[in-house]
C-alpha cells in the first residue's frame, strides 16, 4: 500500500512508550523507497505529539467508515 505525503492515516496498533493508541490520526511527512513512511502525530493544540518513522503496516489509510473523535493524553511517565 502506498501512501502520499500529507496523506492523513489511521495507526494499527497501540504504541503506548509515545501515548498513542490504535485509531489515532496522523499526517504521512515522508515517504520512504523501501517501503517506510514518516508519520507526525499531532495534539488538538497543533504541538507534535511524536514524529515517527513506521512501517506501512503500522498504519492505514482512512476511508468512509472511519469516525473522527478526541481523547486525553495518558500521562507518560
């Protein structure tokens, strides 16, 4: 699957050391040849959260069911 930068995507898992979960949205920053993508996560302020470099299966691209929502940051600790 491949994605375009500025494309917004949808993380697959849970990577709780950055206080993300599955369903967070992110911004495709990079696109990588070898198949990774840089991907930003941002706070409703706009501050970054974390700019990860992931691979493609790490995240999918949105499509019509998808509902946008928020949620608290956990602490990290």
């Amino acid at each position: 699957m491949r994605f375009e930068k500025l494309e917004c995507v949808v993380l697959t898992h849970d990577i709780g050391e950055h206080g993300l979960r599955a369903g967070d949205l992110g911004t495709v920053v990079e696109v990588y040849p070898e198949g990774g993508v840089e991907v930003e996560f941002v706070r409703g302020s706009g501050a970054t959260q974390v700019l990860l470099t992931l691979e493609e299966k790490d995240v999918r691209k949105i499509d019509q069911n998808d509902l946008l929502a928020t949620r608290r940051l956990a602490k990290i600790t």
